[in-house]
C-alpha cells in the first residue's frame, strides 16, 4: 500500500493539530513577537513581504534550502574544498532574516495552524543549531562529523519544510485569501440604495460571495469582503473616510481595493457597482 496525502496529513499533521499542549509555548512566544514586530509597524510590513507583493518568508527560505542541499551534494561527492564550508555558512547566515520573516507571520495564527507553526519553528531552529555546529566542526578540520551534523539538519528541515508546506497549500497560510472568490458575473441586486449611509461600511452575499459596501463621497465603491491576507471580513474594519482597516491584523485598503498598508501582499479584488430602480448592484470586474 503507498502513501497518499491524506494518509500522511493524517498520521503527521493532524496530531499537532490537535496537540493543544502546545498553546502553552506558542502563547508567550506570540506575544514577544507582537511586541517586537507591532502590526502597525514598518518592521511588519518589510517581513510581511508587503513591498515585495508576495509573503517574504517562503522567498528566503529558499535561499536556505538551496545553499544547504547543494553543500551537502557538494559533501557526498567528496569534494574537499572550501564551496561546501562557505554554502553552509551562508545558508545559515540567510536562516536568521529568514526565521524572523517566519515568526511574525506565526505571530497571526490561531489554532492548529499556530500548532502546526510551533513544530515547524521548533524543527527550523533544530536545523539552524545543527548547522552552526556543522559549520564549527568544518572549521575544525573535522569534515566527518561536521558532514554528518549537516546531513541530520537536511533531515529535520525537511520535516519542517513539509509542515510548512502543509500550512501553506493545506491551510492557506500566506495565500490570498481572496483567489478562489467567484463574484457573479451579471448584474446582480445586493441592497436599497438608501441603506447606504455616507461612510458606513455594510457586507451583503452576491450569489454566495461576501461584498463590502460603502458610499464614498457619494459614489458606492464594492470590494470582496474576505481580506486577502487572512481571509477576516473587512466590513467589521473601520472606514476613516478614505481606507478600510482589517478588524484582525490591520490591513489597510482604498475603495478602489488597492494595498495601502501591510500585513497584506494583495490588493483586494473591485466589483463594478450601479444603481438600478433604487437598489444598488454589483457584478465582478472587468480587469
């Protein structure tokens, strides 16, 4: 019988999903990195990835991976020069920037993927520790061990990647949230054109998709409501007159959806609005 995903999500990821115990390391170890890295900071944005228009971590890992998994080709093949020593220095060199871009995306998670998380930080850091002392050991003229120490960092930041992969394409952390959203297509009747008061943000379904509403210097602007970056509904922001705020991690978006302020990478996705008999109507964009 071979392996499938799901028989390995279930044997693997699924126990740390539920492993509340441990709620009580992830805990304080969020609260330091929010007080670090405060949500409404430029430190957030720049390890969010939000300059970048896309999350920042998974670009830097693989800078990791990369310089490590080609010193350890580099190390089977038996070449006894100086690449390997130098692809493992900057492997470990580039993990640092790398494990802060992590742990203030962590910082966001709730539940099993917070769980999930603190395994795949626990097996990251064992990786990193076990290269640095790789590292010194080659330094050392003692290339077996330090060869060893670099093959069983591979095997756990393999683990770890695998969980990171797991938060990412089984529980869309770091994916927008917003891709798989499918606004109708036609004209379709949301809400009474006078229940839109000047800058009051209203959520209404067209067709099963959340739309936010609001009257913006009287013009009815009609974004997806799910945010991009963690999928919390806009409408329970607050609109100051010219951008909504992300209720959860402070996202900010213009009326036109575009990205003004991080944690966020993507803009919001606009759906055209128009005024027919009274009752506004929305349908997807034309872009």
């Amino acid at each position: 019988m071979g392996f499938n995903r799901s028989f390995v999500q279930e044997r693997i990821a699924a126990p740390i999903e539920r492993a509340q115990a441990l709620d009580r390391i992830a805990e304080p170890l969020q609260e330091a990195a929010r007080r670090v890295v405060p949500e409404d900071s430029a430190a957030k944005e720049l390890l969010s990835g939000t300059w970048l228009g896309h999350p920042l971590h998974p670009v830097l890992t693989d800078v990791v991976v990369g310089a490590w998994t080609s010193a350890s080709i580099l190390d089977l093949l038996g070449e006894r020069g100086d690449a390997a020593d130098e692809l493992v220095a900057a492997g470990v060199a580039a993990a640092l920037p790398a494990a802060l871009s992590g742990w203030s995306d962590w910082a966001e998670l709730r539940g099993g993927s917070r769980r999930v998380g603190t395994v795949h930080a626990v097996g990251n850091v064992a990786s990193i520790s076990l290269q640095a002392l790789s590292l010194l050991l080659r330094r050392r003229e003692r290339r077996a061990a330090g060869t060893a120490l670099s093959l069983a960092a591979l095997a756990a930041g393999g683990f770890s990647a695998w969980l990171g992969g797991h938060l990412s394409f089984g529980r869309g952390v770091g994916v927008d949230q917003t891709v798989f959203e499918d606004p109708p297509t036609t004209w379709t009747s949301v809400i009474d054109e006078d229940k839109l008061a000047e800058g009051e943000p209203v959520r209404r379904s067209a067709q099963g998709t959340g739309v936010l509403l609001v009257r913006h210097r009287g013009e009815v602007h009609a974004l997806v409501d799910r945010c991009s970056h963690r999928g919390c509904s806009l409408s329970e922001g607050s609109f100051d007159g010219s951008a909504i705020t992300c209720p959860c991690h402070g996202s900010r978006f213009g009326v036109d959806g575009r990205l003004l302020r991080g944690p966020a990478t993507a803009s919001q996705p606009v759906l055209e609005t128009r005024v027919r008999a009274g009752r506004v109507e929305v349908r997807a964009g034309r872009g």
